[in-house]
C-alpha cells in the first residue's frame, strides 16, 4: 500500500534556528526564560484560488475577553486569507453548557465568520458535555467521532476522552479505505507536547499512534494543552498543539529535543493552507503577530524510491 510520508521544510534565509531574541515576532514583555528557538519561516500563506483555507483553534470556549480577542483577529486575518472553515480541538465549551453558552461562549465571539458563512467542524475535549456533538452549530452530525472530505483532504475527528475499541477499528478501516491525497486528524489530547501542565499523553500515543503510521497520516492537530506548539516530524507526522484559542498557560513549554517552535505568552490560533502537495501554516498570536510559519512538503514513498 502506498503511504504519504511528511517532510518539514524548514526554510530559514541564514540556515538553522535563530535565537527567539532576535526574531520580533516572539518578542513582547520580557519572559522569565529563554523562548526556545525561532521558528521556520515562508513569505506568508500562498492564498491560491484553488486551495484548501482553514483555522485552527483549540481550548476556546471560555466567553472571556481573549476567546472575542481571537475571534477579532480570525475575522480580520480571513480579509486577507480567505477561509471557510475552522477545525475545533476540544474545549470548546467551559464551565455552564446551556444554551445560553452556545452565544457567548461561540457564537457571539464568532459572529463575524458564522456570518460570512465559515463552517466549525468541532472534536470534543474533556470539559465540553457529549452532547455538544448535537450542536448544529459544530457539525458533528451527533457522532463522538467522524470523517469529512475538503477538495484533496481527508479529515478524521476522534473523541481521545474515550478511544474505545470501536472507535479505533472505525478509525483503522477508514484510514485504510481513504484515498485522499492528504490525511489529517484532529483530536485534544495530544500525543506529543512538552507543556508542564499535561505534556505528552503516552498512554493514548501507544494506542494511537501505530494507527496513524500505518496508514500514512499526514498531519495531527490538539489541543488540552494551552499553548501553541510545533514538534519535529515523529515517524513521518507532523505534530501541532494549538490549545491557546481562550486559555493559556503564560510560559508553561519546557521545550526538549522534539521542539520545532512554540509560543506561550499569548493565546493564539493557527491559519492553514493545503495546495497540493504543500501545505502552508502560520501561528498567530492574539495581536496580530505571526508568531510561527513554514510548510510541509508531502511525498509518496514508492515516488521517492524511484527518483
């Protein structure tokens, strides 16, 4: 069987990481620490015609001022960088559920896409109630976990609070009979992060993980902790933590040899472009900054062997 593998380019002018200090996208009030390394850099998302735009946010449904923070710059950034549809972590409801929550908590925050017609495809993380997946408003068709298909993108949203065994042979079969150009999957607890507060859920990797090997997934986007994280490719995936949509956790990475980039001294959102064979992402901060860029490029195992 063929496998999509995933190779991180890092395009950096000088070559290698740049120390944070002098990159002033990740400068701001001075940290108690060192910010770790600068990330990879690209002149900013392609915004092809043709391309597959989407957001990424996580961990967001607090109602406070940063979550319509974030919403703000999500809307302006779609100005510019067309979207139409945003991927949920988890979280994406605290505290209160009723139906009054819905409005502040989502769709005031968010009134300016919804309006404009972006679709939210949520996952559910361990504050949001089960029954959220009934909300028209997060279009999970009622299902704790489910697959869709965007132009050449196959996206698989699982519910890690429980990955029973039907869930996981649900999601062996319809990893083996997607023939989709690019796998991604989406779930809030992450298998690999170095945040203090959770950090890498190894209990789930071990169960997860072998799954998304074997059947050549591309990209892995969580959340849980609340912190925007790149980590280096682990056996071919590429692996984000995006869980800083309303929470954060002001300087909780302790970064390691796994480290790509990371940013934790404001919440922050993701915006993500596929274009064929490349995929485009950027990390930006609650003020605007990008704070986080590069691209992943996708090559076929049986392509590489005969070049």
């Amino acid at each position: 069987m063929r496998r999509a593998v995933v190779i991180l380019a890092v395009l950096l002018s000088a070559g290698g990481f740049a120390p944070a200090a002098q990159n002033p996208a990740l400068q701001g009030p001075a940290p108690s620490r060192a910010e770790g390394p600068a990330p990879s850099r690209v002149e900013g998302l392609p915004a092809r015609s043709d391309s597959l735009k989407f957001a990424v946010i996580g961990d967001n449904g607090n109602g406070d001022k940063t979550e319509y923070d974030v919403g703000q710059q999500m809307a302006a950034a779609r100005a510019k960088f067309p979207f139409d549809m945003v991927l949920m972590l988890g979280d994406n409801m605290y505290g209160r559920q009723d139906p009054q929550d819905f409005v502040t908590k989502f769709e005031r925050p968010y009134a300016a896409l919804l309006q404009a017609g972006v679709l939210f495809y949520a996952s559910l993380g361990n504050h949001d109630n089960q029954n959220n997946r009934f909300y028209k408003g997060f279009n999970m068709g009622g299902e704790r976990y489910f697959s869709y298909v965007k132009k050449n993108v196959r996206f698989f949203v699982l519910d890690s609070n429980v990955l029973d065994p039907q869930q996981r042979s649900w999601l062996d079969e319809a990893l083996g009979r997607a023939r989709e150009d690019w796998k991604i999957c989406y779930f809030h607890h992450p298998l690999y992060s170095d945040a203090g507060r959770h950090g890498s859920d190894v209990s789930l990797r071990v169960t997860l993980e072998p799954l998304l090997v074997k059947h050549g997934v591309n990209v892995v986007f969580s959340g849980h902790d609340h912190i925007y994280e790149r980590i280096k490719p682990q056996k071919g995936i590429a692996y984000f933590v995006a869980g800083s949509g309303g929470e954060l956790r002001r300087g909780d990475t302790h970064p390691s040899g796994m480290t790509a980039a990371y940013f934790d001294q404001d919440n922050a959102f993701m915006l993500v472009e596929v274009a064929g064979d490349e995929l485009f992402f950027e990390a930006v901060a609650r003020s605007g900054t990008t704070v986080d860029s590069g691209v992943i490029r996708r090559q076929d195992n049986q392509t590489r062997a005969t070049q």
